[in-house]
C-alpha cells in the first residue's frame, strides 16, 4: 500500500511543477527567494531566476525547452510552436494535458528531470521547476545549458505570477499579462454568475490512497474560487499528511470530488466511485448519504498553468449546477 501512494504521489507532484500539486496532489515546495527578470538594454535582457542565477540574452530564446507540464502549457500561449523545441511526455497523456493536439507538431519529448532527455537538443534555454532535485539542473548546467529555475506554484496568484515570470524568460511579456487578464476575467464571470452563496457545499478531494492534507494547494484555491470550502483547511495541521477514516467522517463533506486521470492504467474514476460508496464509513457521510461524487477532468484540477481556470469553472458548475443553466 505504501509502495503504491509513494508511486502516485510522485506522478501527481510532478504535474504541478509545479504541485499536486496538489501535494498528493496539491502541495508544492515553496520557497522564500524569488526570481526575477529584469531588462537591461536593447540589445539584449537579463534574467535572474530562483538559484539567484543570471542568464543573459542576446535575443528572445528559439530553441525552448520545458521539464514540466505546466510550463508545457504556459509555453503553448507565449510563444510560436516553432520556438519551442521539447515539451514532457506527459503532454501526449490527454488525461492530465490539456495541449494533446497542439503539441503533437514540436518534435522532442523530455522525461522527468533527467538530463538524458534534453542532452544533443542544444537549446537556447532550458525551464525547470524547484520542484525538481538542484542536481538535475545542476547537472545541465555544467554541461553548458542555459537553465531558469523557478518556484512552483501553489496557488492561483503564485500561478499567474509564473505566467509572467516565464514570459519575461522568452522575451513575450506583454503576450504574459494578456494571459493573466484574461485568466482574471473567467475567474469574474465565474464570481458574478455564483453571486451571493448563503451555504457554501464543502468537499473532500479523494483518490486512490484516501484524503490528503496540505496547507497550501492548488485545489484549496480552486475551491475558494469556485465558491466552495475544502474541508480539509479546518484542520490547521503543522505539516501535510494523509488522513485517516476517522478524520474524513468528522469532516463529513457534502461531495468528494475526484479527477479522472487513470494515471497508471490501474485506477479508474469508476473504480474510485464504486469504492467510496462501498465504504460504510463514508456512508456515514452527507456525501455517502447522497452519493454525491463531483468528478473533474484531472487536466483541469491539477493544472498550474493559465488552464487553472477551468477547474474553477468546472468545480462551479458541478457544485451549483442551478447557477449554471
């Protein structure tokens, strides 16, 4: 059992590189140094990333290489495809990307953080989240790459703020606050049609392994977003964890919401469903009670990158179907 929630709580963290991050889904490591990018000249601009690393340019990066889905997705805004030469291979999973199609024309893949994936690519620069070990990028660097290091996000702010943090990296940085503009007027509408909810639906996110705890996530903001409260943030616990039964019962969530990304071919959201509602413990449950499991595409709950929006969106539709006719 453990073997199995360490695979999976691998395959999500790498997602949000970042969190899922939800920490098992949702939870990202954070730190307190922050990236910066600064212009200098017109011939040229200066980038300073997480690792307080200077990367100079003398133009806007053509050959772009992205370790992380997230980025994979942010990239496909800023730039033409024909500037990005490698995306992960999770682009190609439709389970958890929301670029499938789009991507299928640029012609390289790279593979978690190792350096043999991106190795005779030569690249004018090379994206790559904290999340990772600081060997991987270490690693590239000493074998000549330009690498930018930035922090994962963990929630919608720290998300948006990567968007135009990247986009100075490539040099698009007004194509960057666009995207941001523009994420932040899904997210109104969202706000205006909710309008004024007098009892918020609480939800437990739930997968294979159970219920997990973070302090700061990508789901909890989707939640607060989407006009629903995750259950979970009542806890205030020191640090994150996964919780037991007992704990999910005195929760007692209207809804537990799922993704839909069968991950390692082994879990389907129709297993997940059966197993929740066979559990007599979480019969016990208002979400037991009335067989109330929200299923969101996992590509959209997971995300951090400008798609973030569509899971609130997704989450506010499922939880308030009426405001959304």
């Amino acid at each position: 059992m453990r073997k199995d929630f360490n695979k999976f709580f691998r395959a999500i963290k790498f997602l949000l590189v970042f969190v899922i991050c939800v920490g098992v889904l949702l939870c990202a490591g954070c730190s307190k140094k922050e990236s910066t990018a600064v212009n200098l000249e017109e011939s040229g601009y200066t980038v300073t990333d997480l690792t307080n690393t200077k990367l100079t340019f003398s133009e806007k990066p053509q050959r772009i290489v992205s370790m992380s889905i997230g980025t994979d997705e942010i990239l496909l805004d800023l730039v033409p495809l024909n500037r990005i030469l490698s995306v992960t291979y999770l682009a190609d999973d439709g389970g958890i990307s929301n670029i499938v199609e789009r991507v299928k024309s640029i012609p390289n893949r790279t593979h978690g953080s190792t350096p043999e994936s991106v190795i005779g690519l030569n690249p004018d620069v090379v994206l790559i989240s904290d999340f990772f070990p600081p060997e991987s990028y270490q690693t590239l660097r000493e074998m000549g790459m330009k690498v930018y290091v930035y922090k994962t996000p963990s929630n919608f702010e720290e998300i948006k703020a990567s968007i135009l943090e990247l986009a100075q990296v490539v040099g698009e940085l007004e194509k960057g606050k666009q995207m941001v503009a523009e994420m932040d007027a899904r997210i109104q509408k969202v706000q205006e049609k909710l309008g004024d909810i007098k009892e918020k639906r609480k939800v437990l996110f739930m997968h294979a392994m159970g219920a997990y705890y973070s302090p700061d996530g990508t789901f909890s903001d989707t939640c607060r977003l989407a006009g629903v409260e995750d259950v979970t943030q009542s806890l205030n616990y020191s640090q994150t964890c996964t919780l037991s039964q007992e704990t999910i019962v005195q929760l007692n969530p209207d809804s537990f919401v799922i993704g839909d990304w069968n991950f390692d071919g082994k879990h389907s959201p129709e297993a997940l469903k059966t197993e929740l509602l066979s559990n007599q413990s979480y019969m016990t449950t208002n979400a037991g009670k009335n067989k109330s499991i929200l299923v969101i595409p996992s590509a959209h709950l997971l995300t951090c990158s400008q798609q973030f929006v569509l899971g609130v969106e997704d989450m506010a539709r499922a939880a308030y179907p009426e405001k959304f006719p």
